[in-house]
C-alpha cells in the first residue's frame, strides 16, 4: 500500500499535536519535541502537516506515523494494535470524520478546500512515496543536503513524468481521472522527471504543486507548475508572522525552516508585488525583511528594491534589505553558518527608509568590496592575464573592468591590435567570453585577420589553398580552433547592418551579461555605431559616449573601444568626451620605427601604467610584446 489513508479522513480535521499533552516548540512552520522512542532528551521528533494531514517523524531513530500511531506507541504499548488504537483514538476525545462540503457551498470554496485541496494532497502523497523509491531523487535531495526524512517534513516527492501509475493511484483512492486533469491541469505538458514541492497558502490547504528538473544542466527555467494557482501567494506563508523575511527560492525558503527560523517565504524567484506584501500583512506582518542574491547589474536592483520600499511604506510595514556578497545564497549561507548568524545578521541590518536605503546599501557594497580584495593574494592577477603580453598583464595587474580607448599611427593598426588581444584573452583565460563588434569592416575579414594570427600566415595566403600542404594543414587546423571557440561560445563576431544601433547594442549585451559571467567587449570602429537616444545632445561623440558609459556602468566588464586619435604636443587630440571618459587610452604608435604600445590613465593612480616594445609578425599582423 502506498500510503495508509485508512484514517486520514478523520486525523487531518479534529487531530493536533497540542491535545497530546506533551511539550512542543514551534521549529519552523512544524511543531517540534523529545523523542520518547529512542532518547527522551534529545529534540528531534518533528510534527508536521505536509502530506494533508498531520504526522510525527523523528529524524534521528526514523519513527513515524499519524497521531494514533503516536499515542499507541507512546502511551498503549504492549497493547494489540486492534486494542491500542482503539485506546487511542479514545484519548484523542472521540474524532469526527471529515464533513463533506455542502452542495451548495461556493464554487471558490470548493476550489480552496475542496475537491481541488483532495487531488493535489493525494498527488503529493504519491510523489512521497516515488521519491522513497527514486534513487535519481534521492540523490538530487542528497546534492542540496537533504534525505528523504526531512524532505517528508515538506511533502517533496518525485514525479517521473509519467502520469498512468498516478491516475490508477487516484482511481484507487476514491478519485476520477477527469477531476485529476481538472486540477493538475499542467500534469501532462512536462514528461521529464522532477522534484516536486507543494505550495499552501497561509490556512495551510496546498494550491499548487511545483517540479524542479533534476538535470536541469543548459535550462533557464528549471521550475513548472503542475496546477494553476494564485502566483502571488508566497511560497512557505505562515500565519502570526509578524516579522516575515522573504528569500527568492523555494529550497532558500525550506533550507531555513527546517533549520527553525521562523517565517522564511519565497516568491519563487518572481519579483517581489504589493500582492504579496498584502498577504503577509494579513498574516500579521508589521515588517518584512528581503534577502537577495548580488545581481550583476547593480544599479538596476537597487533601483528595483527601492520601488519594493515604497511599496512596503504604502501598506505601513516597516523594510529592511540585505544584498548577499555575490555567488552566496540564503540556502547555502544557513547550511555553511547556521541559523543564528542569519538571524543576527538581518537583527543587525539597519531598517530601511528613503532617506537610509542608499546608506545601507553602500555599506554592503563597502564590505563586501573589502572582502574580496582581502581574499585576493598578492600574486593572484585581479584581472584576465594575457600570455603574449606578460609585462602588460603583469603592470595593470591583468584587464580589469572599464572603458579604454584604443588608437594607433599608423590607425590600421588598431584593428591588428584589437584582435591580437580578442584572440590572446581566449586563449589566455579558459572561462572568458569575447565578443568582437567589427563596425569598420565585413565580418569575414576578422575571420581571415585571425585565421592569418593562428597559422603565421598572411590574410593573402589563408583566403586559398596553398601549393604547400603543410600551409594548408596549418589553416585547416587554425579554422578548427576558430570554430571550437565559437562552439564553445567563447567567442562571437558581430558586424554592422541595418537595424544595428546602440539601443540593440545595449539590450543584446546586458541579456549576454546575464549568461556570462566573464565577458569582454571590443568595439571596433566606435565612430560608426548608430545612435538611437540621447536625441538631446548635439554632438555626436558626446551620444556615443554616454551610451558607453550607460553600458559599461550596467555590465561592469572590459569594454574596448577602438577610434581616431591624433598625437599632439600637448597630448592626445580627438573627441573630448572619448579621452574625458575612458579609464584609460592604449596608444600604439612607431616613434623611430620602432612600434611601442603604452597605456596612459590618470583614474589608475599612474599616468603612464605601461610602455613596452611590440613586435608585429609582418605576414599575420599578429601583435605580441617584444620578448
């Protein structure tokens, strides 16, 4: 039998752990106490009321069972079972079955507690008892750090996809087919295997049931929901909560109630609304505290949990905001720090208002700047090292995050130099991504420019084949590792054409930033971008500038920048807002014919970072430092 539902009409209505007379703490949204079966002093013995009625589970000896069952062992053992649990259903004051919804109840209370309530409790209960038999499952639960004796506690189970075995389960229960593909109206559109996890709202009745893949490897939304329900219902709502403290994922949500705090929901990593700042009002909340994980782009989540603030001040709850260092999560710092230092964390975060949420925010951003810095060896290079230009990697301490404008004299040269360093970053930096905007020339002119770097070879020689079947050989193989790093997506070409402009420049960029985490950004050609805002500014270089600055400030990655510049007596000439704007200036020029690539940047602390000789092959136009 998969799960004993003999008595599961009556336990679930009339039945609480209160009436057995034994002392509980509330631990999370359960009930905890000493386990009397195997050590009457050690508080491991959970009540919960996750698979539709209430149960006990003891995750040290592994007992567990109903409340009868409870009261049979604890208080008529010895008994016959026939005579113990009629013993113990006497103690428990003479249960009523559960009543039936009247006929002509409401058709949203049959929604709410009715028929809808029965097929997803007798959905989760299966899902249990396949989890119980699924190793894929139990090693997914093993991966996040649980076992399938806390995941009971939760009602999580194992949905193979395959929705026949569940049916013939429902027929025996007492349950039609029609009314299972009423409610779990999602049950056959998804057919991979999946953890499922029960949703309730704040009565504690479950009003959707959600799976996660268990390879989820290469899928941006990992999560689907079997049953349609109330979006806007946080995930994990406890009623009497007065200081709620809301996290983005449903196992940062579990994590933390299993390990006994309080009032830990979810918005199941949707964006926070006031309907569900309403409901937790409801609930009792007078202040609400958001736990984030560190987006990449900064301003933009500031900006968004500002509008939170304002949402919270209009429903009169008080606000608090804590950023976590990025990488980290609510799951994973609970499980590493323990539960106190959550909870003495956001005790210790300063009360959000508009006129303290930018401070507090800046604090964070301060330590947690700190920190990093702190955790960085002295001879760890901060930025991506590139192997043909050591001493340049070794003098700026790698390329780091910003603007730099890139020129040259002769200025053909600067296109030699830009892709000498796209393909050296690649090479250089397994994790790195680059892509390479070619606005001056057709996109197959960069192929052939770096085909002729990796062979050796002129641009002439690459573009036919050779007499010499070793040259050949050799573009054979240069266009394989071209077409690996393009496979591999550690490398794309962009060129101009006819929609191309900075507001598409800017949205494709900002969505592969989320993708990417290292990336980095050459422009070549900046005088040829198409300007599609800052109509109000008259000049030209002046748009362009500020749409650089607008996306180097929302990627915050290494953004090269290739254009005209002219040497003067009293420096470099050019459009002002390039030179007042770009962290630094990389100037190749031939003084003496001899070629020499400086770095000049008064932001670095250092006028002139670097200088150093640089050798260009004169058949590929390959550009490395003089060894």
């Amino acid at each position: 039998m998969l799960i004993d539902q003999e008595h599961t009409s009556f336990v679930r209505v009339k039945t609480h752990p209160r009436q057995l007379g034994i002392p509980l703490s509330r631990w999370g949204r359960n009930l905890i106490a000493c386990c009397p079966f195997h050590a009457p002093e050690e508080t491991s013995l959970f009540f919960y009321d996750a698979l539709g009625y209430w149960r006990y589970r003891c995750l040290q000896c592994g007992s567990e069972g109903d409340l009868i069952e409870f009261v049979m062992r604890s208080r008529f053992n010895g008994m016959e079972e026939a005579a113990a649990r009629a013993e113990a259903v006497e103690f428990l004051g003479g249960l009523e079955p559960e009543q039936e919804t009247k006929q002509d109840d409401h058709l949203w209370l049959k929604e709410v507690g009715g028929e809808k309530s029965k097929v997803l409790e007798c959905f989760v209960r299966y899902c249990h008892w396949a989890a119980c038999k699924s190793p894929s499952s139990e090693e997914y639960l093993q991966s996040r750090g649980w076992n399938i004796g806390q995941a009971q506690l939760y009602g999580l189970g194992y949905y193979s996809g395959d929705p026949e075995p569940f049916y013939s389960y429902c027929m025996l229960s007492g349950l039609e087919r029609h009314h299972v593909s009423f409610y779990l109206d999602n049950l056959e559109a998804y057919r991979e295997p999946r953890i499922t996890i029960p949703a309730r709202n704040s009565k504690g009745l479950i009003h959707s049931v959600y799976g996660r893949l268990i390879e989820d490897e290469g899928k941006i939304h990992p999560y689907v929901s079997f049953a349609s329900g109330p979006g806007d219902t946080p995930f994990n709502i406890q009623p009497e909560i007065s200081n709620p403290i809301i996290v983005e994922g449903f196992f940062d949500a579990l994590t933390a109630d299993l390990a006994g705090i309080p009032g830990v929901c979810a918005t199941m990593f949707q964006e926070l609304t006031a309907s569900h700042l309403h409901k937790l009002k409801a609930c009792g909340a007078e202040m609400v505290t958001t736990i984030l994980s560190r987006e990449e782009d900064r301003r933009a989540q500031e900006y968004r949990i500002q509008s939170y603030l304002k949402m919270a001040e209009e429903l009169n709850l008080r606000f608090k905001s804590i950023i976590l260092p990025a990488g980290e999560s609510p799951d994973q710092l609970v499980r590493e720090k323990g539960a106190d230092y959550l909870i003495d964390l956001i005790n210790k975060t300063e009360e959000d208002t508009v006129h303290t949420h930018r401070r507090s925010m800046l604090l964070q951003d301060i330590k947690e700047n700190f920190d990093v810095a702190m955790n960085c060896p002295p001879e760890t290079c901060v930025g991506y090292v590139m192997n043909s230009f050591p001493k340049l990697t070794r003098d700026i301490d790698g390329i780091q995050s910003g603007c730099f404008f890139v020129s040259s004299e002769p200025f053909g040269l600067k296109t030699s130099l830009l892709s000498s360093f796209a393909l050296d970053l690649v090479q250089s930096n397994p994790h790195l991504k680059v892509i390479y905007v070619a606005l001056e020339t057709p996109r197959r002119q960069i192929f052939d420019r770096m085909i002729a770097m990796l062979t050796g070879e002129s641009v002439l020689t690459v573009r036919k084949q050779s007499e010499d079947d070793q040259v050949n050989e050799r573009i054979t193989e240069a266009t394989r590792e071209l077409m690996n790093l393009v496979r591999n997506n550690r490398l794309e070409i962009w060129e101009d054409y006819p929609s191309f402009d900075s507001n598409e420049l800017q949205s494709v960029l900002k969505e592969e930033r989320k993708q990417n985490a290292d990336l980095v950004v050459m422009i070549d050609g900046l005088d040829h971008l198409k300007i599609a805002d800052r109509l109000e500014l008259p000049d030209i270089h002046e748009r362009r500038s500020f749409v650089m600055l607008d996306l180097y400030k929302s990627l915050d990655i290494p953004i090269f920048l290739g254009g005209e510049l002219v040497p003067t007596a009293e420096g470099f000439s050019g459009p002002r807002p390039y030179l007042r704007d770009s962290d630094a200036i990389y100037w190749l020029d031939s003084p003496e014919e001899n070629l020499v690539l400086s770095v000049n940047s008064n932001r670095l602390g250092v006028s002139h970072s670097y200088k150093s000789n640089i050798y260009i092959d004169p058949n590929s136009n390959k550009i490395q430092e003089v060894e």
